[in-house]
C-alpha cells in the first residue's frame, strides 16, 4: 500500500477512534510524506477537512516539512466552509418559500447529515442539497424554483411524460449559478433508491410515517446510508466507509433484512482499512459478497480513480447479488435503463408518442460512439 | 452615534451562537452572520477564547485562564483580550453583564 494512502487511512482511524494521535505523530516521524499526494489522496476519498482537522488537533501541521500541506488543506477548507454556509442559506430560503406554498419538505443528506452525525457542516465534504418531498408536489416544486432561476434537465420529460419519469428516476434536479462560483444544486427525492437497485424501498418504510414533519433519526440515518453507500454506490470512498462507522457507533436496533449484506459489506471493508472491531459473521460461506468486497476493496485502495462508470456499477450489482435468477434480473434491469430514453432524446423533439425516443436514443448513442472512435 | 460602552474585567461574557453557522477549521474557526450575510475568521486564540465563552465567564478569570495557556504577560493579555470581546460584542457575537 502506498505511503499516502496508508497515512490517510491513519487520519480516518484516529477520527473513528481506533487509533491513537501517537501513532499518527510516530508515522510523520518515520516516514518521509509527499503532502500533494496526501492532498489528492484525501481528495479522491472526500474526507479533506476530516484529514485537516486531525492533522490541526494531532499538531502535525507546526512539523517544517508539512508547512505546504497545511497551507493547500486550510485553503480548501476555507473555502469549503463558505460553500457549505452559503448552501445552508440557500437551502433556508428555498424550503421557506416551499413551506409557504403548503409544500412539505425534509432536508436529508449533506448538509443536515454533516449537522446532526458529524455536528458541523463544515466537516463533512459534499456537493448537492437533497430535499425529501412527496411526488404529489413536484409539478409545484418545478414552477416554485423555476420562478427562483433555477434551471431543470428533466423538467420537460417530467411534463410530457411524467409517469416514465418518476418510474425512472428517484428525483428531479435544479441549478443555479452561486454568487462566488461553483452551483447551487438541488435534488428533490420522492423515493430513496434508483430504478435498477434491487433494494426498492420508500422512505416511509424506512423513516416511518410523517417523514417529512420529523427529524430523520440516526437509525433512520443508518438505513438511507447503507441504501446510498451501499446498495447504491457499493462504498466508493473512504467517506462512506467512515459515515457508517460514526453511526454505527450511535445507532442500536434492527436492520431490514434486504440491508444486512450491505452491512456485512462495508464493516469487512472497515475492519480491513478502519481497524472495525466488529467482524462480520458468516462472510466465508457467501462467495458473491466475498468477491464484491475484493472488488470494492481494490478501487478504494487506488490512488486516481474516475468516476463509476454505469456498466462498472451495473456489474458489481450483478456479482454482488447471490442468486442466478436475481443476477439477470439486474441484468435484464440494467439494459433496460441503458435503452430507455432520457431527457436528452426528448429536450427538443416533437412527439408525443414515448417509443419513437428509442430510436433518438438509439440514434444519439451511436453517434457518440461513432465520435470517440 | 451611540459609542459601545466599555468592557471591563469584572463583566460576565457569554458567546452568542443563534446568530452564526460556525465551522472549526483546525485551531480556527469560520462564522458566518445568517442576518447580515458576513464572514468572520477566529484565529487560534480568539477560537480558545469562544470555546471558553459557552458558559458565562468572568473576564477577569478568561484573562488568568489566557495567560496560562498561551506565554504572554498579564498586562498585555488583558489589554488584548478586551479589545477582542469588545469587536465580539460589535459583531453581536457575545454578550456582555455587569457583575
């Protein structure tokens, strides 16, 4: 394992308490660092202020050598704040004017994640605000943050065809330019999961009734983590893996069933990486899961990595799912995404008939595959 | 103009939070003014004295508790220690009593 990458994983164990500030201060003695790699590396993870506040408690940062990596995290982290206020600020007047038109709406994720597990919204990298809100209220949330500036992708799919939309995506987007740079994004979801996730869950079966009026609890918190992480994203970062640490530590009660193997997923991750103490039960005898971690485990632990590619994520799922019958369901269920058209076929055509888009989508694909060639 | 009136080391101070989203990064802190939109960098020792101020505390007691941690005279702690609560209370970041 590489130097950075090890040290970096040192600053999440010294977060999530499996180990102590001593050993990070012995590592910085031992070890010659290369800082803009630990930057990168933090970055690729998106734990930047995490890694710059234990750096800061753990006094590393006073160290000669490590003066041009405090000065690039404290930057980020700087900046990284105002975002992160200027979005909360956003993110009041938007559900104020929402509530004031009888829409109910519940912040969820990023920021009030950051707020309620890791207690300040600086600490906690992420980009979108996600909203929970009824599907009843879209038509009303689109004209609500078009008449603010905001601009949607999928809007004129969800008007011409909003029973495929809703059946396709699990929320609709908006835009904005930010007065300092960098958008103001908005992700209305009216349920949890995607279309081709085998895990079908609605968030009243996950928060209960009256999600949208009360606080989403940590245990609720746990099961949409391991939803998004897990059965959605198949822990794509050292983030992840430290979010569901930090609440595991705090949450008590049971798991729905269908969660369980994504549990048994990022604790064997977080054992190996994190130092977990808890090690999961019965991994031997389920081969699938064994093989996911492998996989998981090995883009985690590279340096540069792009982003998950929709066929990469589709195939995961597919190892990942322990039945034959289950495998060509997310198989016959990740084709079908992959055909259907989205907003991209429809922005500009005419027809109101839905399956003459299978051929613009046909027709566009071909065309920007005949372009990379 | 009304002038702000005078500190001084006998008053209570208290930091007033409602009014701010705060994020700490490493010994310092950024707050942000929900009402008037503002920025506010805290260096190290301003963030130890915020730290310090989620109780009401004493100036005088704030001073002794400054000096102890960071090498610096008593004179001079004291004349910067009220000079900082005093641009706290003007951003509306502490509240200030009489003993």
């Amino acid at each position: 394992m590489q130097r950075e990458v090890a040290f970096v994983l040192l600053c999440c164990r010294v977060f999530v308490k499996t180990a102590d500030v001593a050993e990070l201060i012995a590592f910085v003695q031992e070890k010659e660092l290369d800082w803009d790699m630990v930057y990168r590396v933090s970055e690729r993870h998106r734990i930047r202020p995490l890694v710059y506040r234990v750096l800061s408690e753990a006094r590393v940062w006073t160290r000669e050598d490590a003066k041009q990596g405090e000065q690039r995290f404290s930057t980020f982290c700087r900046v990284f704040s105002v975002f992160a206020f200027e979005r909360q600020m956003e993110l009041t007047r938007i559900a104020g004017l929402l509530r004031k038109q009888g829409i109910a709406v519940k912040v969820y994720k990023g920021l009030d994640f950051s707020r309620v597990v890791y207690g300040d919204i600086g600490l906690r990298e992420f980009t979108d605000t996600d909203i929970m809100v009824d599907i009843a209220d879209i038509t009303q949330v689109i004209q609500i943050m078009i008449s603010e500036g905001y601009s949607c992708s999928g809007m004129d799919f969800f008007r011409r065809f909003p029973e495929r939309y809703v059946t396709m995506y699990k929320d609709i987007c908006f835009e904005r330019e930010a007065p300092r740079g960098a958008v103001y994004s908005f992700e209305f979801h009216y349920r949890p999961v995607k279309y081709f996730m085998q895990e079908q869950y609605s968030f009243e079966e996950l928060l209960g009734r009256g999600y949208l009026e009360n606080e989403v609890s940590l245990r609720g918190y746990y099961n949409l983590m391991l939803l998004n992480h897990g059965s959605s994203d198949y822990f794509p970062n050292l983030r992840a893996l430290v979010d569901m640490m930090v609440l595991k530590q705090r949450v008590t009660g049971e798991l729905p069933e269908a969660l369980r193997r994504f549990e048994q997923l990022w604790q064997a991750l977080a054992v190996q990486l994190l130092h977990y103490q808890v090690v999961p039960e019965n991994l031997g005898t389920d081969k699938a899961l064994m093989r996911t971690i492998d996989a998981v485990m090995k883009r985690l632990l590279r340096v540069r990595i792009r982003r998950m590619s929709y066929v990469k994520r589709v195939g995961i799922q597919v190892g990942f799912e322990k039945e034959w019958i289950e495998k060509a369901r997310t198989i016959w269920k990740g084709i079908f995404f992959l055909l259907v058209p989205n907003g991209e076929d429809i922005r500009g055509q005419g027809s109101s008939l839905f399956s003459i888009y299978y051929f613009t989508k046909a027709f566009r694909l071909i065309k920007k595959n005949l372009k990379l060639l | 103009m009304n002038e702000t009136p005078k500190i001084s080391t006998e008053d209570i101070v208290r930091r007033v939070e409602d009014k701010f989203m705060i994020s700490q990064l490493g010994d310092e802190m950024v707050l942000m003014d929900i009402q008037q939109g503002h920025y506010i960098n805290v260096n190290p020792v301003g963030s130890y004295i915020w730290n310090k101020l989620v109780a009401p505390v004493v100036v005088k007691d704030l001073i002794v508790s400054l000096t102890e941690t960071y090498n610096i005279s008593v004179q001079q702690c004291e004349a910067e220690t009220l000079k900082f609560l005093q641009q706290m209370r003007q951003h509306h970041m502490v509240s200030v009593h009489a003993a």
